[in-house]
C-alpha cells in the first residue's frame, strides 16, 4: 500500500562549523540549530517534507561520541544520589519475557543501590522526565519547544544485555531516539491502517501475532539516530554483549489540528448562536419522531422529507458556522497551553545579569548595593520567542507566562499559567514586543501615550523575568 | 423595523364538539387537543405560522369559566393545608414597588396561614412548579409534552388588587398566560434588537428607562389568554379593585438549533478524527508565531500568505466535519434529555388497569390472586409516544423511559434518567413497537427469533410500565 | 450463667377502660399509654425493671384483633399502588434457604404485581419506614418517641407459608415484634457473652453452628407480642399451612451512655484545657523513648518510674476532666440529635384548627379571611413536650424544632434540624414555655419584659408549628 | 502575682571544650549537644527546671560570631538566587508602622531583587522555613528533633534600621531567638492571665492599648540569645542605625498534654465500651426532661434526685474510663506524629556510604559494581534514635519512618507518612533494634528464628535508610 515507502537519498548539508561560543539573537534560531544538531545535520526542510509524521528516519552517524555529553548512566547515578527519585514517579523498573510486560517497582525513593540490585537482576531502568535533573536534557528540551510550538519531553531507557524491557506499541508523540551508550536493536513497523496513521492515542502492549514483518531492523550505535511519528509500532532489545542506554525526545502530543477544533469549534458555535438568530430558533415540533437511530432507516416518504429538511437546515447552519471559527483566539488558547507545559527558560551567565534572575539589586556588606533603575534608553526585548503570550479571557488582556514555571511538569501551577493583567493602555507597548521580536528597542520608543506608563510596563515584564535587558543594569548607568 | 408587526386576522376553526368522553388512541392527539385547547382554539398550524416565536397573540374570549378547572386559589388554600410545601422551593413571595424588585420568603414551610399573612400585606405569591400537586395542571402539562417534544412547565402567580410582583424582564421560554381569577394589566414589547430575538437566557430585571412604548398593553380577564415568544419583555400589575391569578405554562427552555448542535458538534468532531488522518495531522511547526490576537491585523505580507492558508486548512477540515454531523444519535440524546426532565404519564383508571400501575397481580384474602401471563395472544402498543427511547450508548442498546419520573424534576434521578440494557436479539422488537404506534399488536407479531424473546421482551416492557395492554390481563384469560 | 434467666411472673394492670375519646394533655403521657397498649398491659414499671435491655417477653394474647388497626397485608397492597414505592430504599425482597441468605431486589419502582410475583415465588418481603405511608404506624412511632426520649422506627415483614427469609444475627436495636397477621415460629438466644450484651453494632449473618439451643422457641400468633434486647440473637420462619405478617418497632440505636459520652467527654476535654493550664503543659522532653508499644513490657527500672510518673499525671489530669463533664450541654445535643430524627408531630382535627396546620387565615370568596390577631389573654402551649429544644450554640441560643421534619428519616434536613434564633431577651419565655408543659399559660404571663416581646415570641413559636392555643384563633375573639 | 518573677542567677557548666570532630554514636547525645549549643551553654537541666515554658531567659555573649555559621543575609541573597523561592508561600514582606500591620506579598516567585527593592523601601522579610534551603539551619533543627521529641522548625526575620516589622503579639511554640547581625530591641510580656499560660493557639495582632510596661526590655545584639515560652506577648524593632537579622527556632507546637489526651481519650471510650456492658446500656427514658441547659438551675426536688443520678452515673463511668486510658499507643500515635512533620536526617559522608544514601551498588565503566550482601556478621544499628517507631494499627504492625521525608514540611507525604508492615515474626527484631540503640549488634544476634529472617529483616530496613552497618558494605567483604 502506499502506506510502504522506499529509503530516500539523504541530503547533508555543508556544515559551517559555528564557532563554539555562537550566541543566538533568537531563540528560533537557536531551536532549529538544536533542531538540525539532533537529527544528524540531516537537513531541516527536507526532513520536516519527507520524513515528518511520513516515515522512519535511520542516521548511522559511526561517532559514538555525538550524543556524549546529553546523558549518561554515570550521571544518572550521581542524580540518583544527589535528588529525591521516586519509583513509579520517576523510575520505571520493567521486564518483557516471553511476550510478557511486567513492572517490578518498589515504593518509595529510588536509591541508587536498590535501582541497580534491580538492574542486576536484568530488568530495564526507565526515568522519566529526566530534564527536570539533567541541565543538558533541559537545555534541549526548552530549546527544542521554540522550534516545534509545542512542548517537547523525554524519557531515558536503560537496558541490560541481552534483555527488553517493553512490549511492542505504538505511541501518541513523534519520536527521536538518539542512542547514548552501547546497542539495541530495533523493529520499527509503519500503521497498520489508516486509523493508526498519525495516532492521538497510544496503542496497549500487543504481540508478535498482531505484527507482521517490520519495516525496519536496525541496530542502533551510540551516536546514531533513530525517528518514527506516532502511530509506528516499535520494540527494542539490548544485543547479548553490551547494555544499551538511549534517551527519547518526544513532541506533539495532542498537537494537532483535532486539538485545535476541539477549541476552535464549540467558540464557534457560541459565536455563531450570539450573532445568528437562525441557531437559537427552536426545533421542529416533531423531529424526535423521525430523527433517531429507530427511524435513521425508515422508507417512509414523509419522514424522508422531513428528514430531508432536518439535514439541510443542520447543515446551512454549519456553512454560517464554519465563519465563525475563531481562529486566532482558539490559537492564543493553544499557545497559553503552551505557556503552561513549557519548562522553564534556561538561561547563560551572561543572561542571568541581563534579567532579573540574577540582575538588579544584591545584598553586599550589611545592605542593599545596585539599586538599579529603569531609563527611557534601556534597552529591552522579550527574553524568548514563546516565553509568554498575550490573550483576551474574561473580558481582561492577560500576558501569560512560563518564566516561573517549575522543571517538574505543571509542578507549581497544576491548573493555569500564571499570568499578568495588562490594563488596555499598556497593551499597544506588549504587542510591540511581541512584533518586534528578537530586536532590542528603547524603552522610550514603546508606543505608550506617557513615559511613565512605558516605565511601568517595562518594570511589570522585568519583574516576571519577561524581558531581557541589552546590557546589565547597574546603579547609575544605563541599561 | 421588520420586528414590528401589524395584529392579524385570526381565523377560529368550526368547531366539532368533541364527545366528552373521547379517548385518543394516540397521545400525539390529545397532545394536540391539549394545546389547541390551550389556545382558545385558534387554529394550531396558523399559530405555528404567524406567531409561535415570532408574535405575541391576545386572545379575548368573554368567558370567564374556560379555564376554570385548570387552578383556583382556593385550590392553592388546600394545597399548601396538604403537602409539604416549602418557601424558595416552592413559593416566593414578592413586591415591585417604584422600581424596585424584592423577595421577602421566610424560611421552611410555606403554612397557609403565613402565605396569606404575606399576600395581605401586598406581597405577590409565585407558586412553582404547580404540576407536582395539582392534577389538572399536572395533566395540560403531561399532555403538551408530546405536542412540543420538550418538557412543559409552569408557574402560578396570584398578586393582590393595585400591585405588582415583578419587574419588566424577558425570559427563555415560550409563555402561555392563561387568565384563572380576577384581571391583570399587561405591557408586552417586541425584542428590542436582533440579539434578544429568541433569546437563550433570560435578562435581569430591567427598569422603566430600559423601555419605549409598549407594542401590546392589554387587560386580561379570567378565560383571556396570551402567548408572548422568549427574548419579549413584559409587566404586568393587578388593577386597584380585584385581585389576579394566571397560570403562566411554558416550554421550549432550551431546545434550539444551538442546544441540538451542542450535542452533534462535538460528536462529529470526534468521528472526523477517526475516520480522516488530516484532524490528526499536527500543527504548522511555527503558527503561534502568525495565528493569535497580536496577528490579527498584521501588514507582514508573508505572515498574511501563511495565516491565509491555515485559514483554508481549517475551512477544508470544517467541510468534512459538517458531513460527519451524527444528526440522528443527537437526536435520541434530545430525546434523551426529554425522558429525563419528562414529567411521569397521568393514566385513567381504565389504563391503569391495563397496565402493571393496577394490573396483574392483587393482594386478596391472605393471598396472591390474579396471578396473569402474558401470552402470544396478548395485544401489546408503547403507553405514549415519547413514554421511552431507543438509544446506542457505550456500546448497549439502551431504552430510556419516564414512567418511574417524579412529579418533581429530576427529583428521583438527578443525574440521569433510568433505562432498561436492550439485548441486540431484542432490539427488534422494541423498533417495531415504536415505528408502529400508536396501532396495537399481538406479541406473536413481534418480530423476534423465538415466542420466549417475544414474551420476555413484553414482560420487561410490562414491568416498567412502558406498554399497555388492549385488555385489562386476567388470569386464565387473554390480555 | 447469670445470662440465663428464669421467666418471671407478668403482673397484669387492673385496666381501667379509658373513654375511648380521652385526649392526653400530656404528650408523655399519651406516649406512655401507646406504650403499655404496645407491651399488651404489662405493667410499664414491671417491664422496666425486669425485661427492658435484660431479657425477652413474649405475650400470648389470644386476640387475634388486638393488632389489627396497625397494618394488613392489604393496606401494603393499597400503599404500592398510591405511592412511588422504591426496591432497595422501601422494600427488600429476600430469602433464607438451606443456610444462604439471598436479595432479590430488581430495581427501580417497586409495583404490586411485581413484589406479588416475587412473593409468589417464595420470597419475603421486608417494607422499610412504613411511618412514611402508613398512618397507624406513624401515629405509634410518633407516639413513643415520647416515651423512649428516642428516635422510633419500625420494619414490616411479610413471608410466604413454610420459608424463612432471613438468616439467624442480632440487631442494634430494642425490637418490638408485633404479630399482624398468620402465624410465624421464633427463636431467640440469650448474648453468648458478655461483649454481645446491649450490642450497638448488629451482628453479620450468622449460622446454625453458631448457635446453641435457643433460649425461647415459640410460635407467634396474631395479636402476639415478642420483645427482646439488642444483642439478643433470633430467627423467626412461617409455618407451612400459613403466610406471615409482623411489624417490628425498634428504638434505642445509639442511645447509649457511651453515645452520650462521644458528646460529652471531647467537650469536657475542649473546657479543661481552656480552664487548667495543666493540659496545656508540654510532654515530658524524652516520653517518646519510654512510652509506647516497645517499651511497654519494659523492666528497666528507670524507665519503669518514668512511666508510672507519666501514668500518674494523666491520672491526674483524667480526675480534672470527670469534672468538667458538660453534662446539660451534651444532654442538649442528645436532644438535638432527637430533634433531628424525630418523626414530625400528628394531629387530630381539633388539633390543627388550635395550631398554624389549619387555624388562622384562610382563602374564601376571592380573600384572605379570618385574619387573626394573638393577643395577651391567647392561653399557648409547647405542641408537645420533645417538640422543640432549646441550646447554647456557637454563641447564640437556639431553639430546634422538629414540626417540619418529613416522615421520611432526613430527607428534608440531611444535615441539620432548622431552627429559629432566639435573642437573649426572649429567652426566658421559651424556658418558661418548657417548664410548664403541658399546662396552657396566657401570653400576658410570659416573663419577658413588654407585651411586644410577648407576642413576637409568641408569633414567632406559632409561625412554626411549635404552639398551640387553648382555642382557635378567630379574628376578633380570643384565641 | 505570681507570674511576675526574679530574675535567676545563671549557672553556666564547665565547659569540657570538645574535640571538633566528635562523632555522636547517639542522636540524643548529639541534640542534647545541639541544644546546650543554642542556649548558650546554660545548664540544660536549669534551664528546663527554672525557665522552660515558665519565663524568658536572656543571654547577652559579647561575641558576635557566636551564631555565625547559622546563617547571613548574604547567604539569604544566594538562596534566592539559586532556589525557586515564592512570595507567601517562603517569604513574607511586612510592616507595622504607627499601630498598622500590613503585608505586602506580590505573587508568585521571589527573585533577590524584587526582596531587596521591597527591603529598601523599608519593609521587613520574613523567611519562612529556612530548614528547607539552608543546610546548617536544617541541621539544628534536625538535630533537636532528638532532644524536643517534637517537630522543630525555624523562621528568619530581616528588618531594616529603624524600622518594625510585627505588631505585638504572643505565639503558640517554645521560641529561641538567635541574632545572627546588627541588633534588635525586645521587649517581651509575661502572660496577662492564667488562661495566656502556654496558650496552645497564637493571639491576634495586639496594640499598645492591651499591654502594660515589658517585663523584659533589652537589645540583642549578634550571638545574643532570647528565649520564651508560649503565650508570652512579645515585640521587636531593629535599631536606627543597623538592621537585624535574627532566626527564631521554636517547637512544642501542639505538643501538650491536651493534644495527648485528644489520642488517648477517644480511644479509651472505645475500649470501655467494648469492655464494660454498662457504657452500652441505654440512658435513662426521660433524662431528657430534666438534663439540658432549661433544667439546669431547677430548683425542683425530683428533678434534682435525677439529675444527681445521672451525674453520678456519668462520674462512676468516667473513673472506669481513667482506667482504660491506652497510654502505650496514644505515645504510638504521637511518636507517628513526630515521624510524619519530622526533617530527613542529615548524614556526613561518612554516615552517607555506611548506608543506603551512599552505599551499595554503583555504576561504574559500563556496569553495576560493589554488589554487597548483607552477612551473619554485619553490625547494624538505627540510624537515628527517632527514625522510625513500631506502632500496632489496623491489626498490622507497621514501621513508620521519616527518611524519606523532604525538607519541606509535609511535601511528598500529606496524609500520612510512609511505613514497612512488619511481620509478626520479624518484630522482636525491630524492637531488640529500638531497645539496643545506639549499640550496633550482628545481625546474626536478631533474636529472630532462622538466618534467612535475619537477614530478610536487616536489608528491609536498609534499603529505607533506617539502619546504618558499622562499616562500609563493600562487596566480598564483612560490613
């Protein structure tokens, strides 16, 4: 079917080695460099047009190194030594033998000691959301959220020799497996059927009697890549000489256009029922005597008729409704999502001063030094191209904001993002910000009716760590 | 405006004296007789045409008798003597006096003695739900059930010579004032805009400066009626020397086109994902960066080019949703909700006995008596038309029913109203029970495998009280 | 042992007939009398003394009419048929069969013809709360509540010739077995042990080779009394050659001392910590390392004097505590509990026109007639001695009143009984309302301060049921 | 009165200067240490007899660095930095300026610029649970969690010169205030009232009004200590020319006899009454007649015989009650207490790899090294006095431990912390543990029934950190 696709010929684009220190103007930028560093320096337009959400991507990269420094299980021993991981929370303990899944997780803190025991016994060591312990893994993530639009997580799986810890299944995100230490072997099958194409929903366990041949049988090398969309049935097990630790970076789950209409379309219909008098008029007197399952196969011409005007009548109305979608409120609801699962902004030395995470004032022999202020030339940007969006909810403009999120997913805010009331007049100066994006402009260029109003604004964004200062603001100085 | 309209001529039907004692085999029938009835015999259809949702009709009859079984006060008087009846839950009492709107319910039980207490000193008294202890009201408002397909209510308003109850307001439903005792000015005016036409919720109390001149400003006499749509301000005050009581039934709360697309929407939103892989697709990597409020009235020549296509994406998924509309479960989940909020059936007594309300078996002489069977024989029909409902639901065949209702709403099955599992071999026999009523059938008739399925589909029918018998089932003999 | 008792010699009243029309002034009093009408003349004291929470009694009475006016099996005919009668919530259907005891409860409306079935395939039929529909049984349950200072219910049982519908088990409850009608063999056993005695939890179902020989064995015949204490175990089947028919009245269900001290003693607690600075001391710094399971078997001496010191300080403190005991407020809350409980009052005729139920103003010939005035020469008092009780609480003086509870247990005031707030100053009227009952006194004898309070307290207590005049109130005259 | 006292003549011991490296083999030791420590090297015992919960102690030391390693504001600025501190939640910005307390948190995360800003403008920071980010702060207060047999918690307070940051008031904990820079002037009250004594809840905000002249007024300056007990009324403002900063250490909240009794009592009633029949017979029929509010200044001679009755009934039932008081597991359920509010224990690396934290397993070159068991001859002890407690509950016996608690109060275990089930025949192992400590014994000496026991018990308990071996597990080698 057309569902089976031969290899395509991939392109490798001449890399200009950037030098190391490279500092991205813009946090675009520097998502689709982490991006393209990824999948291999495969190139990006071609990957998104043949691969993405199409076909499995294999890059055999022979540079056991590439991945070195994301993660390794040295590091998850000290970050199982140093944090509080709890089993079940944070650590899986699995087993699949003889088309069996098994977990074996205890209760409680998972010590180091007691997760290797259980390695020891030849069970595999799944961690999830290692970016909330691991800076590289955060860095790629949050880096990676700027160039998807969407949040992006992880999970690290380590294997023994010789073993498999998970039945083969097909998940609801868009895989990269990038493989860290040792090899395993891996079974990649395309949808089975169109319903499977693009999964919304992770499939259960299945067996090797649901599977035919896969469409691919790899062995996977520290260094090598490995991409599947959603909807692909996977397994994988360690080869009898080596274990195998791989980490996998997933995106765009629930990010898709059905997500989207599921916001989009009952706004619609309120909408709609405001302005068009047609969708408040009450129904026919009689239509629950021929509409309904009972009569859906009548061969009585009355009804047929009826039935006939019902359908029409529902469906002039969905051509008035699909005018009403409002489209850009539906996406600043799906960008505030956004806002609530991103993680944090990770940010350098050199930014830290520039914001107010580690700006402004200190304390310093017995009180307060570098009582800083504000001048109309500082100048400013927002820190990140997603780090907060502007929204209209309830009759208020709100700019949400993922600065203060915690690492541990919808850890401090389990409901909502936090956000700031922005009072009307000061709404032209955020949309400016947003526009202008990734330039620095002069506090006094804000489009703002006064000099205090764009002082206050600019203190409100630099106080939530929205925005990022050109240079570090010092007592007396300019910004 | 084309709001304003001129009064038409209303043409009444000759009328053929019914016999008293008519049964209609068809509850749709009598529903029809209810309502016309109601409607001081103008003609229904023209009804429906000129003025149901589009006009207010006064209809003057000079016959104070007409309604005059319907409620009295001194009806009310042995109502509140006899039951239970509560302040805020079932009675309010009320004043407008210059402008101003106030309750004044005591807590607890409404005593007789208290209500009149009240009404003594000027207060209106708002009897709710008069269905739950009247008869004649219970039996209009059962009745017109099956004429609208959606569940009748009604309020009684008593107000003492010279004053008023409530303030000028609009509300959600279908009014039909019958005059019962005394007289009542009333002040009717046509929707002040487009948005109040047919209005899904009702307004606040609105003052004097709200409104122009009235379109309708009428006495109405006992026997008078008048209908006014929802989204029609209206007041109305007792004249200085009689007092006024008028039953106000209503109906329609809740059951347009919008509340029918609230259930069908998001349904079709759910089979387009499943049936077509582009709902699943993901989303434009970058669109919060030109979809959004901050967007919307960007210059930026290509932004405008990409915001274009993702409105098109949207419109080509719309086109595709509107063919999946389920018009026909939405439907029975309307139909579903009727059962729900239905009010229970009012049987004579020559049903009651051809049902299991006082059919079957009898407790006489220190023992069971009149132990009957159903038998092939027996000559079975549903006991109304909307008594019960056919629906697919999490994977049963389910068949919702309202005979075990309360008289109070949702009094007894808050959440959901209770059904009966209809086994697949059975479904059948149900379909055909509710596609050929109102005619009767012999349960030999039905079209099911084997005579056990046919008699055990009819005694669970039986035992619910959803079918009625030709003849009252005696013992030894047929039904 | 001490369990086992002879039966003793029932002392029979000289009975003076009372004229059939007596009305009881006293609410205890009529109490008193349906009482010792219920125990068939046994002298009341007697019973107290000898029986009550002891031992058993069985009355043969030879009059098989004795109970007749309380329920027959075709009033229970009648009751299904006039009111939503519920399986499960009213009626159970159950068996007993070769040691398994089984429920048969469809669900949903309980009608006549289907518990006849049920009932002519074997099983019992147990009606729950027949106070809610039956009259008589009200009357007798309202009744005693009077003579027990406890809530009263009581359970009907119907079982068909030669079955037994439940298994051996004893109950929480005083139980009053009432024999209606037909015949039924019982058997009761004495506790098995000192734990069983005056039980407040029932008992699981039990088996035969639980038991020893039963302590009484005897058939029950209509008119027949049988009481026995909780914790007593029993069993009771029908005879083969006829049907049986038994009411059950029970009181006493969490009416304990140890009930009363759940009230009192945290109470106590909350006072001494307030009044003695003792409770409010610190724990001895190291009680940690001596008290508790491990230590407590303990023979290192020093930590044997530790904890005998810290024994006897809590000692100490528990001496403080006994004297704190609030005894009049639990009491209070007890009677609270009551009122909560209590089945609401029922009048006769000449009773309702004296109190709000039926007396004051009426609705006759388009008004409000009969507008009456209470006076200082209106003679009132107390409805009924446990109508109402007056409590301290949260800062305000309370008087709970159960005149609008439903004959349905909580359905009105699931949480908590009403209640009207009386202000400090009216206070000393309600005390002395209480204290004269059942003697009438004139409203111009209350001790309150001016006439107004007088007859504010005295509206205030007839707006609710709560009092009742010597005469009618009739406008113009004397009440 | 008597609550106002002499000062005391100190005594101060002879301080054995201890060797700076001493290693505590008990906890106990070590909190007696930790304690002695804060108060200055009072006399422990004298300050217990003369000063503990009975009057304040102020120290003056004339060293400044005395406290200094507790912490600094430097080091407050660091863990703003470093940490993901919120407003409210961890810091709260306040003052009291001319008799008005005001807070003034802004939401969400603390970052040190925004404290400072606030700071500077002269407002006081209030640090709550520093324990949870300072590691010598969670030190003490872990450490005296030994010594108190209680919770220990800690606030810090900042305060800029001149300024005032609290209204007076008095607390509900044993406070130590330890000043760490600049200075402060106190002034405290002893308890206006025997009902101030110990007060088990916190006042409100005071004013000048309610207080007479300090028992107490003085200035602390860095290293001085002020010590007072709960209930005593106290107030503090920096001076005009230096900030304070100071930590209160406090504990014994809700540690008294009273919230020992609220165990013991309750559960004292249950075993009464399963005990003793008379706690389960019925009260008296008519005590409602004669106990409660109405009645209890009667001056009728029967009703005062009842009443007496009753009291006298209700004292008899009280002393059998005293008898039944479970001393033993109230301790249990108050020891579980500690357990659950208690700080994890902090380790040295030396205690670290002698047990779980540290030891065991490891992951080294591509596999799992040091892969330990647990021998006959391994020497184990508890890990600290009150890591754990043994507590019958729900017919289990359960080990509660507090190792796995966060340093933020609460924060992974809510409702109840977490235990191992102990098996019936492994629990004289846990108490010969318990009972032996500090000693460490072999693991063979368990006076458990076979090795296999032994050794089942011992890694249970280490693989939750609650036993320490006596040396290093190292693989092949005893421990």
């Amino acid at each position: 079917s057309g569902l089976k696709r031969k290899r395509k010929l991939l392109r490798f684009p001449t890399r200009k080695k950037k030098p190391t220190h490279t500092k991205y103007e813009d946090s675009r930028e520097k998502a689709s460099h982490i991006f393209s560093w990824m999948i291999s320096n495969v190139d990006v337009k071609q990957f998104m047009d043949e691969y993405w959400e199409k076909d499995f991507l294999h890059v055999k990269r022979n540079n056991s190194q590439y991945y070195k420094k994301v993660l390794s299980t040295v590091e998850i021993d000290r970050i199982l030594r140093k944090n509080y991981i709890m089993f079940t929370k944070n650590i899986d303990i699995t087993t699949y033998i003889n088309g069996v899944r098994k977990t074996h997780n205890p209760e409680g803190r998972a010590y180091a000691s007691t997760v290797w025991d259980l390695y020891s016994t030849g069970a595999s060591v799944r961690f999830l959301n290692p970016q909330t312990y691991s800076n590289p893994v955060w860095k790629i993530c949050e880096g990676l959220q700027d160039a998807f639009g969407c949040f992006v997580g992880a999970n690290v799986y380590l294997t023994p020799p010789g073993t498999q810890g998970f039945a083969p299944h097909y998940d609801d995100i868009e895989a990269f497996v990038l493989q860290l230490e040792g090899k395993k072997r891996w079974r990649v099958y395309r949808p089975r059927s169109q319903a499977e194409e693009c999964a919304l929903v992770s499939s259960p366990n299945l067996s090797e009697e649901d599977l035919e041949e896969p469409d691919l049988d790899v062995v996977l090398e520290a260094g090598d890549l490995l991409y599947f969309p959603r909807g692909f049935i996977h397994q994988a097990n360690a080869l009898p000489d080596v274990h195998s630790l791989h980490i996998t970076v997933s995106s765009f789950q629930n990010n898709s256009w059905a997500n989207f209409l599921e916001q989009a379309v009952p706004a619609a219909l309120k909408i709609a029922t405001s302005e068009n008098p047609e969708f408040r008029r009450g129904l026919p007197l009689d239509y629950l005597s021929y509409m309904g399952l009972v009569h859906s196969d009548n061969n009585d011409i009355q009804k047929m008729d009826l039935r006939k005007l019902f359908r029409e009548k529902a469906r002039f109305l969905m051509d008035f409704l699909a005018d009403m979608l409002p489209l850009d409120s539906a996406a600043d609801q799906m960008g505030k999502k956004l806002i609530h699962d991103a993680l944090p902004p990770i940010l350098s030395h050199d930014e830290r001063v520039r914001t107010i995470y580690n700006g402004g004032e200190h304390w310093e022999d017995n009180d307060v030094v570098n009582r800083v202020e504000i001048t109309p030339d500082t100048k400013i940007r927002f820190l990140k191209a997603n780090i907060a969006r502007l929204i209209m909810e309830e009759d208020e403009i709100r700019l949400y904001f993922s600065t203060e999120n915690s690492r541990e997913y919808h850890e401090l805010f389990p409901e909502e993002p936090p956000y700031l009331v922005i009072e009307s007049h000061l709404a032209p100066g955020v949309e400016q910000l947003i526009l202008s994006y990734p330039r620095f402009m002069s506090v006094s260029k804000l489009a703002l009716e006064d000099l205090t109003s764009k002082i206050e604004l600019t203190a409100m964004l630099w106080e939530k760590g929205i925005v990022i200062t050109k240079k570090p603001l010092i007592s007396g100085f300019d910004g």
